[in-house]
C-alpha cells in the first residue's frame, strides 16, 4: 500500500512549522511506499505529485486553530475543515481535498493545534509532531481523534 504525505506549513512560522518538521524527520527514514512531501505554505502546487505518485492512501498534516489545548491532534474532515483552518495558504484546504478525492480514495486530514505562529516552535508541538510520526510509520492514523 503507498502512502503519500502532504505536510503543510511556514518552516519559520513558529508552531506552524509542525508540516515542515515532520516532513523532514520521515524523509530522512526513507521507507519504502511512504512518499513525503513538504509542501510549505502552498499545497495545491503539489496535487499533480499526488497524482502522478497516485497513492492509496493521503495524509494531509497542518497546523490548525481547532479551539483545543495546544498540542492536541485531531483527524478533521472535511466539512470543519473550513471553519478550522488557519489560513496561511492562498487556496483552502477543502478545495485541494475535494479537488483530490477524484484521484484518491482515502484522505486524511490532520490538525495540530498551535500555541503560536511566529518565532521558534515549541517543544510540546515537537512532541505531538514525534507522535503523529510515529501513528503514521505504525499505520495508525485512523486511531486519532476526530474534531467534533
């Protein structure tokens, strides 16, 4: 089963760089059938990557102001998406969802939620970020949380 892995974020952007973070932490492992993309702050210049890889399952990571507790994850579909999403990017992200559920059957979109979108990156959106790692390399993902 190939896996493809959009993280989305500003790399300078404080918590925001939880995309970016965790994009270069699973390019480094080089695994086999786990494609990692960082798309930085603009994702739909990556949707022809996700169909020419043409994965079975996407997994789409951002952070986003979900009104939780900092650090806290959470799978979001696509209809909160909206209400949800910090906009650092010039397209919604439910558009480039919906846009790519035409090529693939299986997305998952994943918030984290910030502290903060400007200076260093805190240390406990490091640790959600290890986490949600280490859910993706066990094929966990859909043991998160959903947002209600």
């Amino acid at each position: 089963m190939k896996y493809l892995i959009m993280c989305i974020g500003n790399g300078a952007g404080g918590d925001d760089a939880v995309g970016p973070y965790i994009a270069d932490k699973l390019k480094k492992l080089e695994i086999n059938n786990l494609f990692v993309v960082d798309c930085g702050t603009n994702p739909e210049n990556f949707t022809s990557v996700v169909k020419k890889k043409n994965p079975d399952i996407l997994i789409i990571i951002d952070a986003v102001d979900m009104n939780l507790g900092y650090g806290q994850i959470r799978l979001v579909s696509k209809d909160k998406i909206g209400k949800f999403c910090i906009s650092t990017h010039g397209i919604p992200i439910s558009l480039i969802i919906e846009y790519l559920e035409k090529y693939v059957k299986n997305i998952f979109f994943v918030g984290v939620q910030p502290k903060t979108m400007d200076g260093e990156m805190t240390d406990k959106i490091k640790k959600s970020a290890d986490k949600l790692i280490k859910l993706i390399l066990e094929k966990k993902i859909d043991s998160i949380k959903v947002l209600e």
